[in-house]
C-alpha cells in the first residue's frame, strides 16, 4: 500500500492505518528500536509505541515521508527507553559511544535558545549530508541516525573496521568545519 493510502486511512481513523503501517514499515522500525536497545522485546514495545504515537499524531499532522516519520518516532522512543533503562548505571553502551563521538561537533542544551540552535543544527547537518559522497553519507546515517556498530557498517559494506572508523573520524572533522563555517556554534 502506498505512504499516502496508508495517510488517508490514519485521517479516516481506520484501524486498518496500523495493520497496513506494520506490514509495511513494521520490520524498519523494529531495526531501528534494536540497534539502540539491542533487546528483543524492548524494540518489539517501542514499535508498539510507535503506532500508537503515530495514530495520535495523523491527524493533525501530515507527514511529507511516512517512513522519516515513523523513524524519527521510533528513535526518540527508543532513546526515551535506552536512557531511562541506562540512567542508574551509564554503561559504555553502543548507543552512548556514538553520542561521546558526535559531541564533539554537535552538543546543544536543553533551553529555548538551545531550540532554535538545534533547528538550525538540523538542517545545516542536512545540507551537509547532501553534499557528501553516497558512501560517506551512508555510513555516517548508519552510525550516527541507526546507531549501528562500526563492525555491523564494515560487514555490511565490506570495509575493515579501521576503514569505517577512519571515515565516520574524517567525516565528523568536515562536519565541524562545514559548521564553523556557516557560523553555527555549538
């Protein structure tokens, strides 16, 4: 079924919106959940979640790319979960790596300044992207959107894992740079 079908159903308030949005996104948004909580039936749980916060969400909103919707949503459940699950003991986790890595380059506050930066953040880190090679920027949304392990991005491209590392390293020093130079500080 189609991303604008499946939109209509969620504006008619038809169940059927969840059972076509599982079928077609169900097992996207499960990888993205399990990358981050590496747990079964936490991911399972956050795809729940995820339906549920989208049938919420349609209506009001419309989403231009169902997929980048359910994804952004999915994420930040799982986040949400990772921390809460994380937050007495703070292991060395995947998912805080990948976080210690990009903060180098990108760390905000939480305050409505902080808002506006992280806004602007957003799209300069997009414009970025779009201006790196294919290979470059698929390797970087994996590690720093999908929070894969460098080892799980050099099996799946075929690369050593001191070749990933090296390329997200180059890659988050452009960022920096690409940042200083459009004046965003963070």
């Amino acid at each position: 079924m189609e991303d604008k079908n499946i939109i209509t159903l969620y504006f008619q308030r038809s169940e059927q919106a969840i059972t076509a949005t599982a079928a077609k996104f169900g097992s996207y948004c499960y990888r993205i959940a399990y990358h981050i909580l590496r747990e079964r039936r936490d991911s399972e749980e956050i795809v729940s979640d995820t339906y549920l916060d989208a049938w919420n969400a349609i209506p009001p909103h419309k989403p231009n790319s169902l997929s980048a919707f359910l994804g952004r949503i999915t994420r930040r459940n799982a986040l949400d979960r990772w921390e809460y699950l994380h937050a007495a003991k703070r292991g060395k986790g995947e998912v805080l790596l990948v976080l210690e890595e990009l903060n180098d380059c990108v760390s905000v506050q939480g305050d409505p300044e902080a808002e506006i930066q992280r806004q602007e953040l957003g799209r300069a880190i997009s414009l970025f992207l779009k201006q790196l090679p294919q290979i470059e920027r698929k390797v970087f949304v994996r590690r720093y959107w999908y929070l894969e392990s460098v080892r799980e991005i050099a099996n799946k491209e075929g690369f050593s894992q001191s070749k990933v590392k090296s390329m997200l390293l180059r890659t988050r020093n452009k960022l920096r740079a690409y940042l200083e130079k459009e004046g965003i500080t963070v």
